[in-house]
C-alpha cells in the first residue's frame, strides 16, 4: 500500500515582519545563546527557524524581564504565539556586584558588554545564559509535538540577533534594566533660530574637554588643545554654512 505523500506547507509572506538587522554576529554573547540552541538537538528545526527569522516571519517581538513574547505567522491563517521564561537575576546582588567595577557599567551604559561583565556575575554565583535544557521555560500554541518547534527557534533567533546589536536587550531579558539618563543629560534638538544665534566665539571646546586626557598621545601640544582647534575651525565653516556664504575648504585644501 502505497504511502500518502503530504505536500509541504508553505509559511505565508508577512508584510512588514521583523528582521535581523545584521547586527555584530561575531559578538560573543550572540555566540553563548546560540550554542545553548544549538545543543538542544532541534535537528531540522531549528534550520527552519533560522529561516522563519530570516524571513520575517514574526510579526511582532517583546522583551521583558524574564520573559520573551512573540507572534510568529506559519502556514495557517491565524499566526502563533510563542514565548520563552526565565527567571530573571536577582537586581540587588547583581548591582552589589557591579559597584565596584565603574569601567564595566560605563561600558554597558554605552551599549556594549565586556566579557569582564559575565565573568563579574559568575564570581557572585550568576549567569547571563541560560545552560541546562530547563533553564528556559517555552510555550508554543501551534499542534507540533516538539518542544522548542521552529516557531520558538525563530523567535530564539532574533532575539539573539537583537541582542548581538543592543546586548542591552539580553540584559532587559535578565531583569538588568538600566535607567534612562536624567532630562539634562538627553539629547535635545536645538531650534534652527537658537542655531543662526550662535558666535563663532562661542565655546567650541567644550565637548572635546568632557573627553578629558588620553593615557597616550603622540602629539606635540595636548590632545584636547589639538581638538578644540580643530572643533572652532570647523564651527567658523558650520555657522558660515548657515549663511549660505561657505567655502567649506580650509585654507591647506585651496589649490
């Protein structure tokens, strides 16, 4: 008796679904939350959830502590919901922690997180990753027996591909959510009248002296004296520009 030959179902195309961003791939954390996926055995899976991410086939994606929520559109009309659970780390001993090491928190305040940060948690008995297979709770409503199915490795896949761009979205996962900067110290966008009242004679110097000094400089007069002349000169052609009456070449560029 001959066997019944199903034909594969086709995901149907998402319009406007979320994407990888191509985000820094190589970045070691994306590595570690990767290799916890890669070693659940997933076998053909997990390679059409890399495409089900590829493709863009979430449609929408939420990032909170503990928890990661998604809609993922397959082959059926009505997309699934499918979400992952950990139990997010302690703030209070992670904090404790981090006190003491300055240079760690202003780098992740700037977006970026040194492997001195994970080491940091592992010396007070924590983790940013997950390690056994029942450290990740997942749910997934759609009828495949497999636990995590394509639609959770998708959702997996972005949001480790999320991560690789802002590891401040592992950390939200984690339950580290860092405060927002004070109002005085966001960005503000300056009208263009406040602009046009501007002197050449204003402080241009101002931003590379919050730089403070380099450790080394090969330079012969001090690093910040070479970029505040370097800001004033190009302030004069900014202002000028304003104007519409630029040449915006410096005197060594004029043949």
């Amino acid at each position: 008796m001959a066997k019944h030959v199903h034909a594969p179902r086709l995901a149907r195309t998402v319009r406007g679904g979320l994407r990888p961003q191509g985000g820094r791939r190589d970045a070691w954390w994306r590595r570690r939350l990767m290799e916890w996926l890669e070693g659940l055995g997933m076998g053909a899976r997990l390679g059409r959830g890399r495409n089900y991410a590829q493709m863009g086939q979430i449609r929408d994606l939420a990032i909170a502590p503990g928890r990661i929520e998604a809609v993922v559109q397959g082959a059926a009309p009505k997309p699934y919901r499918a979400a992952w659970a950990m139990p997010p780390l302690d703030a209070a001993r992670v904090w404790a922690a981090l006190r003491p090491r300055p240079t760690i928190l202003a780098q992740v305040a700037a977006h970026g997180l040194p492997i001195a940060f994970e080491e940091t948690l592992r010396e007070a008995g924590m983790s940013l990753f997950p390690h056994a297979r029942d450290d990740l709770a997942m749910r997934c409503d759609c009828k495949d027996w497999a636990r995590p199915c394509k639609h959770l490795a998708a959702v997996y896949c972005l949001f480790a591909d999320a991560a690789a761009a802002d590891p401040l979205l592992l950390l939200r996962f984690r339950g580290i959510v860092f405060p927002e900067a004070p109002p005085a110290l966001r960005p503000r966008t300056v009208p263009e009248a406040e602009i046009l009242r501007l002197h050449p004679s204003a402080d241009a110097g101002l931003v590379p002296r919050r730089l403070g000094p380099l450790p080394y400089w090969r330079g012969d007069e001090p690093f910040t004296r070479t970029l505040e002349t370097a800001y004033r000169r190009a302030q004069s052609k900014a202002l000028a520009a304003l104007d519409n009456a630029a040449d915006l070449r410096f005197p060594e560029d004029v043949p």
